[in-house]
C-alpha cells in the first residue's frame, strides 16, 4: 500500500501511546507483523472479542459511553482520549486478526473518533495527559504493586517520546494535532443558497454526519 495522508496518519496517531509502548510501527494500519492467530487470541483473551459483529458492539460502547463517562466523577471531565485510543488499538489489531479484512472498514470506524476528539482537545499534549490520567484510574490500586507501577512508568515514558520536540519518528511531531480540520468541510449557505435548499432534499454537513456516528455524547 501507498503512503497513507495525513488523516489517516491522524487517526492512527490516536493509538500511538500502545503502539509507543509496544513497539509497534505508526505508518501503517499493521502494527507489526503478528500472526493473525496471535491476534485473534489476544483480542478474545483481553477484550472478549471473537468475531466482527463483537467487535462492532466494543466499537459502540467505547464511543457512547465507555470508561470516559464512568471517570468523570473522578476527574471533572470525560477522558474520551482512553476510550479513543483504545478503540483505534482495537481497529488495528482486528484488521490485523482479519475481524476487519477490509481496510476501508477499519478507516471508518477510525473516522467516527475525528469530531469528538478535535471538540475535546487542542494539541496532543491534552490528548495524552487525560489518556495517562484515566489509566492511572483504570490500574486503580494496582498502581501499588511495583509491576503495574513500573507498566504505568512506561507508558508515560511512551508519551514522552511522542511529545519530544527533537523525536522525528514521532507521528504526533509529524501530524499536527489540527490535521483533520481541511477534512472537515462544514457547508454555510447564504440567504439565497438556503431559500433555494427548501426545495431541494437536505444534505447533511461532513462534521453532522461525523458526530452522527456512533451517537458519540460531545459534551
């Protein structure tokens, strides 16, 4: 496959603190070169999932609700950052375990994540102090045990890799955070162009279409 853009890039940047810390590649939808067997195991394993159509229900969960809402209460605010994150991890690994064979489908679950996550936060810096906070709360206690400490250690070692100015293998120093927004394209018609739409069938705006999605709560 060719160079992907920078949207792609993008939405594949949203998973990149896993991928930092497990040594993955950041350039394309396949992580590494696991099996699908490897994948297939460790998607059922860690996250119940065995088939597309449980898949597709994780996909659900992580974009209407998820842990976010759950940790708000202990935040003050939703850290949509943990699910997102998760969810493109999610995208990657089921395309890699052939839940996902197409990669047209994988792009567009990634897809339903671009308005939510730009109307949450401004740079990746947010975007990986609230996916950091809301894992320290996901260990909870375990934060205690000197392995799960250790494993938070790292994955904070991972975002400081991504955050490195001087780190040019990082996608978050190659994409900038506001990439999607040319993507983005939001119709503004004026007096004459909205009379006329009166008569015409309703079209629905990129970025309507977008918080559509999964029913994604942005507020």
């Amino acid at each position: 496959m060719g160079q992907l853009d920078d949207l792609r890039l993008w939405w594949l940047a949203l998973s990149a603190i896993q991928v930092e810390w497990g040594g993955g590649g950041h350039d394309a939808l396949r992580m590494d070169d696991g099996s699908p067997d490897a994948y297939r195991r460790a998607l059922n394993d860690n996250w119940g999932i065995t088939s597309t159509a449980a898949l597709l229900d994780m996909a659900r969960w992580l974009t209407t609700s998820g842990h976010a809402r759950e940790y708000e209460r202990h935040l003050g605010r939703a850290p949509f950052a943990w699910d997102a994150a998760r969810l493109v991890f999610l995208v990657r690994a089921a395309h890699a375990a052939g839940l996902l064979p197409e990669e047209e489908a994988a792009w567009d679950l990634c897809e339903r994540l671009t308005v939510p996550v730009l109307c949450r936060y401004s740079s990746w810096d947010e975007y990986a102090e609230d996916f950091l906070a809301a894992r320290r709360i996901w260990v909870g206690d375990g934060v205690h045990d000197p392995e799960q400490a250790a494993r938070q250690e790292e994955f904070e070692g991972a975002a400081a890799r991504l955050l490195d100015p001087a780190n040019a293998d990082s996608p978050w120093r190659r994409v900038p955070f506001a990439a999607p927004a040319p993507y983005l394209v939001v119709r503004r018609p004026g007096r004459r162009a909205a009379a006329a739409s009166v008569a015409e069938s309703p079209r629905e705006d990129r970025n309507a279409a977008l918080r559509r999605g999964f029913e994604v709560p942005l507020h």
